[in-house]
C-alpha cells in the first residue's frame, strides 16, 4: 500500500503514483481520505463513498453490488475506521480528469435553478419554498414561456405564514445564460405528457422529446463548467440521466473526454413516489404492512420498478403483487381523468432533494455498472453513498432483470 499527499489531500493506493509519499500515521489523523482506484471506463462509477472494504478490491462493477459483500479482507485498521465513519472516498484515476473529483466546497445553503414550470416543476417549486428553508438559499425560475415566470414571481412570493418571522426562500427569475450558476440545477422540462387514454408506458412515450431537450442543457452544462447536481425529475428519468452523462462528456468529434459532468453530478429523482405509493398500497396487501419500515423500491421509475414488501422478512408473492400497483398508480391516476404530477412533483422532487441536501437517505437514480440505476442513497459532502444490504437471493434476481432491461435501451 502506498501513501501519498496531493494538493493536500491524503491518499493511498495499491498502486504507484508519481506523488510525494507520506507515512500512514499522517492519513489516521486526516479528517478525509481518498483511495485511489482503476475501473472500466463508463462502466463503473468516478468518484463514491466507500461503505464496504470489497470496494476497493474490485476490478469491475455489477449490480451486485447493491448486495453486501461477507467476504473477508485483510487490511490494517485505520482504513476500517473511515469506512465506517464514511470519510473515505474512492477516486477511479482510469477516468482522465479524475483529480477535480478532489475539489468540493460545502455550501451550509443551497442556490437551486428550476427549469420548466409545468405542472410538475411549479408543483416542486411550491414545495422547495415551503419546506426548503433549513438549506435553501434562493430558488432561481427559467421557463421559455416569460409569462410563466412572472406568474410564479407573483405567486410564490405571497406565501407567507400569518404573524411569523419565518424566513422563506427567496424566487427570483433568471436568464438562460444564468441557469448553472447554482448549486443544484432541477430539470423539470418535457416536450409534452401524453394525453389521458395514451397507449403504451407513459414515461417512455417522452423519451425522444425529452432527451432531446436535455441534450441540449448537458452541453450547456459542459460549456460552463458546472459542478453543482444536475438534478433530473422529468420522465423517463434514469434514461435521461444517461443521455445527459454521455452527452455532456463528448468533444466536437463526438469522442469521450470526460471534460463535462461526473456521474456523482447527476442524480435522478423518480424513485421517491414509488416509495411514497408503495406505502400507500402497502395496506391492502396482506403481508406487505411493513413496508414503510422494512421495504425497498430499485430500479427505474416506471417499467421494471422492483418493489420489495420486507429487505428482512421477504416473500416475493407479497412483493410482486405490491410492485404492479406501484407500477400502475400512475394508471389509477389517470382513470379519474387527470395527470398524475402531484405526488412525483412532490415525493421524488421537492422531498428528495430537501433530503439530499440534508444529507439523509433518499431514493434516487445513481450511476452504476454503466446504468443509472434507482435505490437508496445519500449524498455527503459531494459524494454519493448506495445502501448496501443482505439481499435475498430471489429479489437479488429481479433486481438482475431490472438492471439488464435498462441496459440494452441506451
């Protein structure tokens, strides 16, 4: 093992740098340490949070590792002793410009840009203003429709509760050259949601309009050298987590050179309303009424939603009959002849992202074995930790499809 310090951060590795060597006393007494690590190129993860020792003994990534790992490793204390207060960090230095990866300054409050102010995007609004006060600084508006824009300016900023001295965030608009300058840009727009009656999976039928759009801010994205969250809530959102990571990280000759977004950059905020109807039809189905407690969801938000009733007591009758009416609120929904938006506006959105920035646990679709993949995580200090559990063998299976079905799509 060797020990280095580099622009005075603490290293070590079982590989040989070209770095000033340092004695490993000087990395026990260090508030953060990083690991230096090869994977696959867009096959694995640039940057995470090590909460397993296997991590950094792999030599590649798979699904399986959402599965605890009970193998035994052999290394000397100190490193046990970050893990497990989760101050060590794996840098994979196979991707080019690793060692921005280093960089990271903490905000104690958040400046987030919303872009589009649909149904969803001003429903997620409402919600970052009335309960975001804790780590929302300011909330920045873009719609190409101005008046959009000034609606909201008005009315969001009349909300106040009587006879109190709580300090709301402040709304203000902002213009398209202004969009990533903030911590947190949420990318709430959509070429249009199909109509009541639509055949076929919804959230797909958005795809193409979509991933077009976003294209275009990932570049943007790129140009300006963001290095906040891109924050994706726009549907399909794992589908068009990718697009916006391969995208943004191509030169003018459409070649990788990883000059644009990490993958820890982008998350997708699609999962928590498959949490949040999970809990609500949980009690219709006899042997899934711990759900809130002890149940799971993974994977994308919609087609291949994997829902577990119990990541303790797990009966796969009981968890596949919970997944299909998870899988179908949204239908339920739309039976009543409106839209769905105001749970996922709300639950994968404007909760989430509160979560995300308080560093607590949250379901969000991370980047994993080349696939961006929806499970629980948390982000800490600009870096992504996935919940790692003792998963039985038969859901470790359905969360396999799950994983592949996404996989061949892009």
């Amino acid at each position: 093992m060797f020990c280095y310090k580099y622009n005075d951060n603490f290293l070590f590795s079982f590989y040989e740098y070209d770095f000033t060597k340092v004695d490993v006393s000087e990395l026990i007494t260090a508030d953060k340490v990083y690991f230096l690590g090869k994977l696959p190129l867009l096959k694995s993860r640039e940057c995470f949070i090590v909460n397993s020792i296997s991590e950094l003994f792999s030599s590649e990534e798979n699904i399986d590792l959402l599965n605890e790992s009970n193998y035994q490793y052999d290394v000397i204390d100190f490193i046990k002793y970050k893990i497990a207060q989760r101050r060590l960090v794996y840098i994979n230095t196979n991707y080019p410009n690793w060692s921005k990866l280093l960089k990271y300054n903490l905000s104690k409050k958040f400046r987030i840009n919303v872009i589009g102010l649909g149904d969803v995007g001003g429903t997620l609004l409402i919600g970052l203003r009335l309960l975001g006060s804790d780590v929302v600084q300011s909330i920045g508006i873009y719609d190409r429709n101005k008046e959009k824009v000034d609606r909201w300016i008005y009315e969001i900023n009349q909300i106040y509760s009587p006879f109190s001295d709580f300090e709301y965030p402040k709304v203000n608009s902002i213009d398209i050259d202004e969009i990533f300058d903030c911590d947190v840009f949420v990318f709430c727009v959509s070429a249009g949601v199909p109509e009541l009656g639509e055949k076929g999976d919804v959230r797909m039928l958005q795809f193409e309009g979509n991933s077009n759009i976003i294209m275009q801010y990932a570049k943007m994205a790129r140009q300006k050298k963001f290095k906040g969250i891109f924050a994706v809530v726009s549907d399909p959102v794992d589908l068009l987590c990718k697009v916006a990571y391969l995208e943004s990280n191509k030169d003018n000759n459409n070649s990788y050179d990883f000059e644009g977004l990490s993958s820890s950059q982008i998350i997708g905020f699609g999962l928590g309303v498959m949490n949040a109807r999970a809990i609500f039809y949980s009690n219709e189905i006899e042997g899934a009424e711990n759900y809130s407690i002890e149940g799971r969801v993974f994977g994308p938000h919609g087609q291949g939603i994997i829902v577990a009733n119990s990541i303790k007591n797990y009966d796969d009758n009981v968890s596949v009959r919970l997944t299909a009416k998870v899988k179908n609120a949204n239908l339920d929904v739309r039976k009543t002849g409106y839209k769905p938006y105001i749970a996922p506006a709300l639950s994968s959105g404007a909760l989430s992202i509160i979560s995300m920035l308080k560093g607590e646990w949250f379901y969000g679709s991370t980047f994993l074995a080349g696939v961006f993949f929806g499970c629980k995580i948390r982000y800490l200090e600009g870096f992504i930790e996935i919940e790692k559990s003792d998963i039985p063998p038969q859901l470790m299976e359905r969360i396999r499809k799950s994983y592949n079905d996404l996989e061949v799509i892009l």
